[in-house]
C-alpha cells in the first residue's frame, strides 16, 4: 500500500509506504528557481505529512475490520499500541554537570586531564 501527494503548487510529488516512509520524491525543475531553498525543504515536509497521513487513515481502514474492538489501528501502525501512556511521552533525563567533557583533555598521555591545567 503507497500513497502519492502532489503539492498544491505541483513542485513536489511525493509517495510514501503504509508506514509512513518516503519512498519516492519527484521535484518539478522550476522548483529550484521558484523556491527558496526552506521553501522548498519546507514544502516537500509538508507534503510527505499529508501522504503519510492519508496512508495511515488508509491503512487504518484496512485493518480496523480485522482487530479486535479496544485496538486503535493508527497506534498499531506506529508501533505504540501496547504502550502506556507514560511511555509514549516519557519525561527527559536532567543531564548531569558530571558526564560533561567541555573541560577535559584526552590528548596527554596517561589518560584524562583537566584542559584548564594543561
């Protein structure tokens, strides 16, 4: 299963798999002309969101039928369907000031040294 999005525009054309991974990526040759480069880069992200998303309703479509009933076919296909909520969002590790390496010097012999003594 694939989905292909043309960009309002038609620069871009774009084609990804049911899972969402960009497959192919036609770009008009007056894109280069007509479009910043961000503008372009911008554009081709846009339209592979929006492939990705109607593959995803797709490919929803087809399995819901086929699940049992509490099963959210969307979660199923980005692989977070027996995930629990706080492992979907887990909260960030504070880095530590100690597993930072601005300040040291592997260069010297003998192992590490403190740069600002060196």
């Amino acid at each position: 299963m694939r989905e292909t999005v043309t960009s309002d525009d038609g620069q871009v054309a774009v084609t990804v798999s049911a899972s969402g991974t960009l497959v192919d990526l036609s770009i008009n040759d007056d894109a280069y002309r007509v479009l910043r480069p961000a503008d372009l880069a911008d554009l081709i992200v846009r339209t592979t969101a929006e492939a990705t998303a109607r593959a995803t309703r797709q490919a929803s479509e087809v399995l819901a039928p086929v699940l049992p009933a509490e099963t959210d076919p969307a979660a199923l296909l980005r692989g977070t369907a027996d995930l629990a909520e706080q492992e979907l969002t887990p909260e960030p590790e504070p880095e530590s000031p100690d597993e930072t390496f601005e300040d040291k010097s592997w260069m010297q012999s003998g192992g590490t040294r403190d740069a600002r003594r060196v």
